[in-house]
C-alpha cells in the first residue's frame, strides 16, 4: 500500500529535517507504524508562519497532507520546492513523485470521472511569484515541455531538487536538461475560469478550450478496483537539413544520401514498432521516475559536422547575394533560405507595420504572423570546402575584409553542413485499463541549451507590466513575451507512438500555455514575492515565436494553418543564437545581448553583459595596463569592444564572426552567466535605463545613439545595499568608417566618450566626459563616486 511506502519515506528523513517540521507541530519520532504515520500527517499543525521555508505555502494549509492537494500539503511543501532550503543532502525526485501519488490517492473523485480525459503535462512545484496567480507555491502544468541537449550527461541536485545546467569549473560544457512529464485526469473546459494563467488571459481567451487538472493517475490506488499500467511513449523527429533541401529556394548537397535518413531526418521513437529489435543507443529515452517519466536526451556533441565519412552526405553550392533585395537570401554572411515570394513580401509589410504603424491593426494575423518558417530560415555558409576536399572556417581567409565579404556575396563555393539534434514530436501514454479514454499527448521540443536558466521570459514580462514600462522603449528588436502567451495549435505532423494516428488538432490552440489552478488562499502580505533562482522546462521559460527564433518558430500557411515547429530555426542552432543575440538580446531571458559586441547601432544594447561576460581582448587598455589578466575569449567565442588610444574602438566584426566555428573549437562558454539570474538582468536593465537619460537625455535606450563600449561593477565596500555598475559609451563620428584591423576585428573613430556610475535606482556622482585620444582611456577608472 502507498502508506506502507510514505512510512519508509518519513522514517529515512534525517533528523535536521524532522527537526524542521517538529517546529511546525509534525512530531514524526512516534510513528512506529503506517497506520501513526497516516494519522499524524492527517492531524492539524500549528504552523510557524515565521519559518522562511513556509513563506511562500498556502496560507490556508492545515496539515502534513491535504487530500488531492500538494500545495496546501506542509510536508510536500516543504521537501520539494526547489527554494525551500533542505537541511541536509535533500530529497530524491522519486520520494517527490510518491508523495504526489500518495496525496492524490486521499482525495475523492469527482462524480464524472469516468468521463474525463488523460493528458499528459509537464509539471513543476514552484515558488509563489513563477504560479499564474502569485498567492502562493503551486504546481504548475502545461502541455508543452522543453528538454535541452548538452554535451555532458544529466545532473540532478537532490539540495535544490532540481536538474543543474552547468557543469562545475567547466563553463565550456553544459548538462543535459530533461523535461518532467505525468499524467492526469482532466476535464476539457470553455475559457480559463478557474485557471490561473502565467502570462494571464490573451485575446479571444474566453472562447477557447483549455484543459483542468483533476487527478494524477498512477499504478496503485488511484482509481477503485484498479490497478493501473502506465506505458509511456514518444516520438520525435528533427527535419531542418531536409526541409532545407525540399525549399524551393533551399540547398543541393552532392552526393545527396537519402532524404529519410539522417542528417536530413532524425526519428527518435518509443516503443518503435517498426524496429522491435533496434541496436544502438537511442537520442532521446524515458526515464521513469517513480509513476512519472523524465524525457532525457542524450550527451552528445552539440554541432556534428555531416561530412561524406560519417553520412555519405556532401557539402552544397551557396548560391549568389541577390542583386536587388538583398536580404531575401542573406542576412549579414548567413544564408537565408525562403519558399514563398508572396509569404516574403507579407513580412516586407509586416517590417513597415512594425516601425511606423504599430499601433494600427495590430491583432491582424498575417501581420503576426507574415512569413511562415517552413524550412531552417538560416544556414551557415562559412565553412568553406578547399581543392583538397576539406572544410575549413572562413574567420581569417580571405584575409581582406572586403575579399571575404565579396566571396560571401558571389558564392559558387561549397559550404559544409551541420547537424544540430534539436527535435520535436509527442510524449504519450497508453493505459490498457483505461483503454476508451482520449488521450491528449504533451508537445515536446529539445531545444538548444539556454544561456540564462535562471531567468524566465515571463519573469522580464512580468516586471515590465508590474512597473508598466514600455519593452519597446528598452528592446529595439524582440520582446520579453514568453511561449505560453502564444495561442497558437502545435505540429499537427506529429503521431501518438501507440495509435499511430495524429497526436494533436489544428483546433488545439492553447497547448503551450502554463498555467496554475485558481488560488486556494491569498497571501498576507502585498508586497512584491522575490525573483526566485529556478530551472524549468515549462513553456514560460521559452521564447516567443518571432524570428530569429530560439526554441521554436512557426510554419505551415496552407491547409494545415500557421502552428508551432521548430524545424524553421536557424541551422545550426548557434547561427540563430548569433542573430538573436546581435539584435539586442532578441530573446532577452535566454539570449545574452551582444549588440554592443558587434556596435549595432540600428539595435543598442537592451541588457548590458560585463565586459568580463564578453571577454577582455589582449590588447583592451586595461589587460595592456595589468588590470585585467584574464584574456579569455567572452561567452560567444568573441572578444567585447575597447577604446584604443587611436581615439577609435575596436570591436568584432559581425560578417566574420562565426559561432558555429566558435563551438566546435570549444570556446562557446554555456556557463558563462550561472551567476546571472532574473534578478539581476532587471537590476541591469534599470541601471542601463537610468545611465541613458543621464547621458542621452531625451533618449531610452531602444533609440538611443550611444554605444555601450564598456560595463563592469564598481568596487565597493564590503555590505554596500545595492550594486553600482560603471557604464562607458561613446558617439559615433558623423561619417566614420570602419577599417579591419586584424580579420575578425574593426576599428572606427567615435566623437566623445563618456561614462556614468549607476545603480538600478539611481546616478552615483557626476556625467564624465571625454574627446577621443589616449585621456579618454582615463574613463575605465570605476571607482564609485560618492
């Protein structure tokens, strides 16, 4: 019986956990029997709400257990939330998962159970300000889970009862993250009444169907007279390198290899019946974890070359820069692929809505979404074959900048391939008791790895609509808007593993979207809960559709309408990260901003990285000095801009840069910002709001004219209240001109320097300001002014 099971559990607590829940009235040293053991966690407790562990708990909680009820339960509370401090080595994801069935099993069925559906969800216990209601901790649920490949296998911290991402002391290398599913009764319902959504009610909400949890389902004593076989199932499959070639204006490797074998086409599936006996180490496994599975990929390198040798895949010809609109087929040295001219000029317009009308029909759907992803939007072109048939990057030959930038446009070169495994498809389950019930399978996607686990999408929207700040006045390009606000259906392409038959209807358009049950309690106190330091794998810690895209895009336009696919995203994945991350921090909860890296002037820097976070180059004035001596390459494989005594600033050239070649050399540091949570991009992006009207008064910084040049923390004393940041920018010079320094790298003459120290709240002493020349080095000095 469970009981017998949740007895063990509680008798294995160590003895400064029992210590913590005896403060609450839990005295667990008489329960000598499951029976005691059932009646204690029944019993009421007087909780101590002083306790910084209950802080965020149901205020209406009474007991250890709450039948059907996790966040009013002290003792689920308690071992697992993520925030809520263990006393000891923590709690294993197993026992979780027990007192989640054990919880359940208490509570009544509702009378039309029989009637209800199955679902499977992604799921997660989280902190009060990351539920869709904030009153207090709660599970949260949603349709649509993302696992994240790594080069380094999983690691689960049973202290913070989480996955981690980053491996330690190896910030080149990142973890597998997997995505946590179960699965539910639920009730199929019309609007959101009595949910509490995560990025709240969109438009047209009321007339849509979403989905209520009732009751997870495991083996043993969750439903009467039965006992239940879970069988999960997926099937995942990753199409970029095929879609690419099947575009009408895609790409023609030679030889070719067979389009419905990788690299073109990558199938994951289980159990797969077509290949009962298949060898070899699957990409993508459930791992089952007590009654719920974890949907784990596997370690493996991030970006795989497709050579010949390994796929009998040759590289492909680039065709040349269109002559008229150039930005049809190229995107700085990307190649840009397209398979609808009409689709093409509806984004045309959509750009010039964007600028000039934005606030003229704004819901219209073609303006949403004008150019639909039906094949990688972008495609690396700058590894090169030689005569002797190998591949080499194009980062430092043609050594000319403008030879190199000329080879790019003309094309009639080879170019290589790449295979990135990010996929997407269903997670199912088949329940051979259940056997009449609908199944409503989870939308998966295994994404690239996220630079910023520890902020979410949501938490930047949340923020800007708490403080009723305008994003577009702080981000050029892109938005802080999460995948769950989306209402859009998924991949109707994808298959349930055991029917065989589609797993999701074009009708279904609220699978990404996260959400909490209505509030059981509200909280005490109306201030502000804390940003919480969390993981997750849910749909709010993802980005939004738009291009460039992150985790997913959107696709279709025909018959099968405009849905959520990943196959549109760039290839490899690392050629969107340099896209969005050059455009502002195009996805600013999972993209580190590099505009100041590359001086986009048409996108200034939205969240200032350090310069220790972009690298300080060899010859910056302060490693020349002997300030600095950590010369390493920043988190993208490139180096942050720098004055130089010149009177110009040396920075990266973005038509060089490559990202895809800074990840096979290693020098993509994936844990570069573990100290960065959402927390302090918010601290950053108020400090960069403040240090803008300080010295581009008028401006925000969205349209200002400044270039961020430099960014570090002041030194302060030891207990200083907040963090003070030195910010160092210049004005350009009206008609300066950029000139190669050293491949790779360019130099400009600017017009002034000038710097600020500032906090998230205020400017810390006076504007400096500087004419180009060796005095403006003088500016760097970042010691507070007071």
């Amino acid at each position: 019986m469970l009981i017998d099971e949740i007895h063990t559990l509680v008798g294995k607590l160590s003895t400064p956990w029992k210590d913590v829940l005896n403060r609450h009235g839990l005295d667990l040293s008489s329960s000598d029997s499951p029976q005691r053991t059932a009646v204690l966690l029944s019993e009421g407790l007087k909780i101590d709400w002083q306790d910084r562990r209950v802080q965020d708990l149901c205020r209406s909680t009474e007991r250890a257990i709450e039948p059907g009820d996790p966040a009013r339960s002290l003792l689920y509370h308690m071992l697992a939330l993520s925030e809520c401090p263990s006393p000891d080595g923590g709690i294993s994801l197993e026992d979780i998962d027990l007192l989640e069935n054990y919880i359940y099993s208490l509570a009544a069925l509702p009378s039309d159970w029989s009637t209800l559906d199955i679902a499977v969800l992604a799921y997660q216990y989280r902190p009060v300000r990351r539920t869709g209601h904030q009153q207090h901790a709660d599970m949260v649920f949603s349709r649509l889970g993302i696992a994240r490949n790594g080069d380094t296998e999983a690691l689960y911290d049973a202290r913070t009862r989480s996955y981690v991402p980053h491996v330690e002391n190896e910030i080149e290398h990142v973890r597998v993250l997997p995505a946590r599913y179960g699965a539910f009764l639920v009730r199929r319902v019309s609007g959101p009444d009595g949910l509490a959504l995560i990025e709240g009610k969109q438009r047209d909400d009321g007339h849509r169907a979403f989905i209520q949890p009732v009751r997870k389902l495991f083996s043993a004593e969750c439903l009467p007279n039965m006992t239940l076989n879970l069988d999960y199932g997926h099937w995942h499959i990753g199409e970029k390198l095929k879609r690419a070639v099947k575009a009408r204006w895609g790409i023609s490797p030679v030889p070719l290899g067979d389009l419905d074998r990788p690299p073109y086409s990558i199938v994951c599936r289980y159990p797969d019946l077509a290949q009962p006996a298949a060898t070899g180490v699957p990409s993508i496994v459930l791992k089952h974890c007590g009654e719920s599975v974890l949907l784990m990929p596997a370690a493996r390198p991030l970006i795989e070359p497709v050579t010949s040798a390994n796929y009998n895949v040759g590289g492909f010809s680039v065709p040349a820069r269109w002559r008229l609109i150039h930005i049809v087929n190229r995107r700085y040295t990307t190649m840009r692929l397209f398979t609808d001219l009409y689709r093409l000029f509806l984004a045309f317009v959509a750009q010039i809505h964007e600028m000039f009308f934005p606030t003229i029909a704004k819901n219209w759907f073609w303006l949403r979404f004008p150019e639909p992803r039906n094949s990688p939007e972008y495609m690396n072109i700058r590894h090169m074959r030689d005569k002797n048939g190998t591949y080499a990057d194009m980062r430092t030959h043609p050594i000319r900048q403008s030879a190199f930038v000329e080879k790019v446009i003309k094309g009639g070169y080879d170019a290589q391939l790449f295979l990135d495994h990010c996929v997407e498809g269903a997670v199912t389950i088949r329940i051979k008791e259940l056997v009449n019930r609908r199944v409503l399978p989870a939308y998966s996607i295994v994404a690239a790895p996220d630079f910023f686990p520890y902020a979410d999408q949501s938490e930047l929207q949340r923020w800007f609509k708490e403080d009723h700040i305008d994003p577009k006045t702080q981000f050029r390009n892109g938005s802080p808007i999460s995948l769950s606000a989306e209402r859009l259906p998924v991949n109707p392409h994808h298959v349930d593993s055991f029917s065989e038959k589609e797993a999701f209807s074009t009708s279904e358009d609220t699978i990404s979207v996260s959400f909490s049950l209505a509030p059981r309690a509200s909280k005490e106190s109306h201030e502000k809960a804390h940003l919480p330091r969390m993981v997750s794998f849910l749909s709010d810690a993802s980005s939004s559709v738009f291009a460039p895209g992150w985790d997913v895009t959107y696709a279709g336009g025909h018959r099968k309408g405009i849905y959520l696919a990943t196959f549109g995203l760039g290839s490899p994945f690392a050629e969107d990260i340099k896209l969005c991350a050059a455009s502002n921090s195009f996805w600013p909860a999972v993209s580190p901003d590099a505009s100041r890296t590359f001086n986009r002037s048409d996108a200034p820097t939205a969240i200032p990285m350090l310069d220790s976070e972009l690298g300080f180059h060899p010859q910056h004035p302060l490693v020349q000095g002997g300030l600095v001596h950590n010369t390493r390459a920043g988190w993208d494989g490139e180096y942050g801009p720098f004055l130089t005594a010149a009177g110009t600033v040396d920075y990266a050239d973005i038509e060089r840069s490559d990202y895809v070649a800074n990840a096979l050399g290693g020098n993509m540091l994936y844990g570069a910002f573990e100290h960065v949570d959402a927390a302090e991009l918010i601290r950053r992006i108020k400090a960069l709001r403040l240090a803008v009207a300080a010295c581009d008064p008028t401006r925000t910084p969205a349209k200002t004219q400044l270039w961020l040049v430099s960014a570090t923390e002041v030194d302060q004393l030891a207990g200083a209240a907040k963090k003070t940041y030195h910010f160092l920018f210049v004005l350009p010079e009206d008609g300066a001109k950029p000139v190669q320094h050293v491949p790779g790298r360019l130099r400009i003459r600017y017009g002034e320097a000038i710097s600020c120290n500032v906090t998230d709240s205020m400017l810390k002493g006076p504007v400096q300001r500087c004419p180009p020349g060796p005095e403006a080095l003088r500016l760097y000095s970042r010691h507070e002014s007071v």
